[in-house]
C-alpha cells in the first residue's frame, strides 16, 4: 500500500520483496560511484534488513521507490532524535544510471520531505552525501537543503545538508 503519491511515484516501505529491484541499483557499480564499491547480494539483502530495522511501530515512517521503472530506488530512514526537539529523518536516494535526469529523485525527496514535515512531524531532514557527488548535491537544493557541516565518516568527507521545519530549531 502506497505511503506516498506523486504524479509519477508510489512510495511506500521497503519489504524483502525488494530485493531483486535494489540489487540492481546498489550492485551497479557506476550507480554506486560514490560509495567505496556497489553492494554483493548479500550486502543489499543486509542493508535492507537494517533499513527495515530502522521502521518505528508507526507505519509509513520510511519509504522506498517501488513503481516503474523498477530499478530504481529513493529510500529515507529514520536517523536517530534530536534530543531536545521533533525527530529528524535522513532523506536519501538511489537511481539507477538508466533511470536518472529525469527528476525522480527530486520528486521523490520532495514527497518525502514534505511527508517528514507535515504528517511524522519531524523537526527538520538532512542528507548525507560525499562533496563530489554534485547531482544528489542538487537534489537535496532544490528540495531546499542547505549544506549545515562536513563530517569525515567512513573514511570520507561528507556533506550534511540539513532543512528545519519551519520554527523548529
């Protein structure tokens, strides 16, 4: 069941289900350039296990990119709770090199964001991602994200991109 609409996505949690559709997109090393290499199949069946872990009792907190073309992904996954505020929620995006420049991470970040914001009450989103990786620089830009520091992070430098709620901290 759908969590989100936009005119041309369905979002919605991520099951194992998923599995063949993210080996195609975390396997393929030019989609994972930015990563120090794409992921074996055992590693995205790991990954989608942690990232279902990450699922708060209240459904539709998370969501991965499910509708064709089906090799490609946009996920978002709870990164933890400010300690004085609303939860944040990190806001990211795997599309397969087939499957890019047509504005489907952007309207899927979108969607999310706005879903973090107006339904899970989050107090703000951020986005982590390498400095040399300018298309998803852009697309967190143009959802509005600005970048708030750099962190070295597994071996990397890494841009944290951050956008508050309107009055939030």
């Amino acid at each position: 069941m759908p969590v989100l609409e936009t005119p041309r996505l369905l979002l919605r949690e991520m099951t194992p289900h998923d599995a063949p559709a993210l080996r195609a997109v975390l396997g393929d090393e030019e989609t994972m350039r930015w990563y120090p290499r794409g992921f074996t199949s055992a590693e995205v069946d790991e990954w989608i296990t942690r990232q279902i872990s990450r699922y708060p009792p209240a459904p539709g907190f998370s969501a991965s990119f499910s509708n064709p073309p089906a090799s490609s992904s946009a996920t978002a996954a709870p990164s933890g709770r400010q300690s004085t505020a609303l939860p944040k929620l990190e806001i990211g995006y795997h599309v397969h090199l087939h499957h890019r420049n047509q504005g489907i991470a952007t309207e899927a970040a979108l969607a999310v964001r706005d879903y973090a914001f107006s339904t899970l009450g989050c107090g703000h989103v951020v986005s982590i991602i390498r400095p040399e990786n300018l298309p998803s620089r852009r697309v967190a830009e143009k959802n509005g994200l600005t970048v708030d520091r750099v962190v070295f992070w597994r071996g990397y430098d890494h841009c944290i991109y951050r956008l508050a709620k309107a009055g939030a901290p």
